[in-house]
C-alpha cells in the first residue's frame, strides 16, 4: 500500500562554478537554456517539490539560480573543488537552512544539471516511487541492454555483464538498469545519517532512454544539443 505523500519536499541542486571537461559547464546552453536553468525549471514544475535550493560558489549562477526563482545557498571553496563529492554540497546546504531556523523536509530530491532533458515528471515519479515500495531512498534508471567489457589482466578483454562465448539473445537476458544521474530523492533524516545517496532499501523510476543523457564531455554536450534539435545551443 502506498504511503500518503510527505509534508514537505525539497529539491537541491549542486552546481559548482569549476568544470575541466567543459568550462562553465553549468550554464552552458541547450536549446537556448543553461543547464541550471533547465534543473531548476523541472524542480519547480514538479507538482511534489515545495522549494528549489542551489548550492553554488560562483556568482554567475547563483545569479542565474535566483532569476528562475530558486533559493541559493553559498558553497564553500572546501566542497567546491573536484575531488568534492555531491553529497556534501547536500549536507552543506541542509546545515545551513536548518541554522537559519527553517525545519528541514521529510525527503530531499537531488536533481543535476548535467542532465538536460530531466522532466518534473521525473522528478516526481522518483519521489512517487520512493513511497510506494516504503523505500529510503530512489533513483532515476533506465533500461540498459549493451553487452560491457573491461581490460583484464592479461592484456585482453573480457565480458563484464556476458559470457562471450554465449551470446544470448536481448530478450533471453536479464534486465538491466542504468542510473541516469539526474534524479535521487532520500529520506532527510536517514540522508543524514548516512550520509550517502544510497541507504537501505532503494527504488527506481525508469525514464525513456533519450532523457538519460548526462552530460559530462564536450561529446556529450554536442549530442544533447543535436537531440534537442539546436545544434549551436
């Protein structure tokens, strides 16, 4: 039975300003939209989330977080770098809201940017599947079916997800998922806890291939704005 929806659900969105793959990656642009335009726009179009919340060290898009409606929190230079995970930009960001008084929300979303196609629908079927399996937390998927390798150790390749030697057919194979990246929601005090996305019991929401681009290289970005049918973003 499903549970009765949450009192409050907030969405956070970690964008740092720094990117080695593509520079200023955040705000770079998709059918005429940055990227942290295009999160936020799907965070506040989503029927579950009641706030939007940014965590960012750089101005241009805080500035450009706030001109779509989002509440911005200051990310420290210490969490900000590479080596920063997203969880900690999560912790962070809840740190400071609960200091400033506000009382924190049943379930967290993490939603990233470099997904360009994520929808609020989206948004709100990980929250719907979170509640419905009486999960702990949930993560957007999709359905996977390529066949994966990997260097072994003699120098070759070997079947990470098959036997080479016995290639069945796609529909004789077990189905597979792949995390998208774009969408994870948690419950707050369990998050906490942990302090990882992943704790307990999780539960997915499948979303159509072609939304499951991630954008984490040029290549990447080259594609999104191919699909999105605006080539020069």
């Amino acid at each position: 039975m499903a549970e009765t929806s949450p009192q409050s659900v907030w969405a956070i969105i970690p964008a740092r300003g720094g990117s080695k793959s593509i520079p200023g990656k955040n705000l770079q642009k998709v059918s005429g939209k940055a990227l942290i335009a295009r999160a936020i726009q799907a965070c506040r179009s989503a029927k579950r989330v009641m706030r939007v919340i940014v965590s960012t060290d750089d101005r241009l898009i805080a500035s450009a977080a706030k001109a779509e409606g989002a509440e911005v929190v200051d990310r420290p230079c210490d969490i900000s770098g590479d080596e920063a995970s997203s969880e900690q930009a999560l912790l962070h960001a809840l740190e400071i809201l609960e200091s400033a008084g506000r009382a924190l929300p049943e379930v967290i979303v993490f939603v990233q940017c470099t997904s360009p196609f994520v929808a609020g629908s989206d948004v709100d079927g990980v929250v719907a599947a979170l509640l419905a399996d009486g999960a702990d937390c949930a993560l957007s998927v999709t359905t996977h079916h390529g066949f994966l390798w990997r260097k072994s150790p003699d120098g070759g390749m070997t079947g990470v997800n098959h036997d080479p030697a016995q290639r069945l057919r796609r529909q004789d194979r077990e189905v597979e998922f792949l995390e998208t990246g774009a969408v994870y929601a948690m419950r707050t005090a369990g998050f906490r806890s942990a302090r990882h996305r992943f704790f307990g019991k999780i539960a997915t929401y499948k979303v159509p291939r072609w939304r499951a681009i991630e954008i984490d290289e040029p290549d990447d970005l080259a594609a999104a704005r191919l699909l999105s049918s605006e080539p020069n973003g």
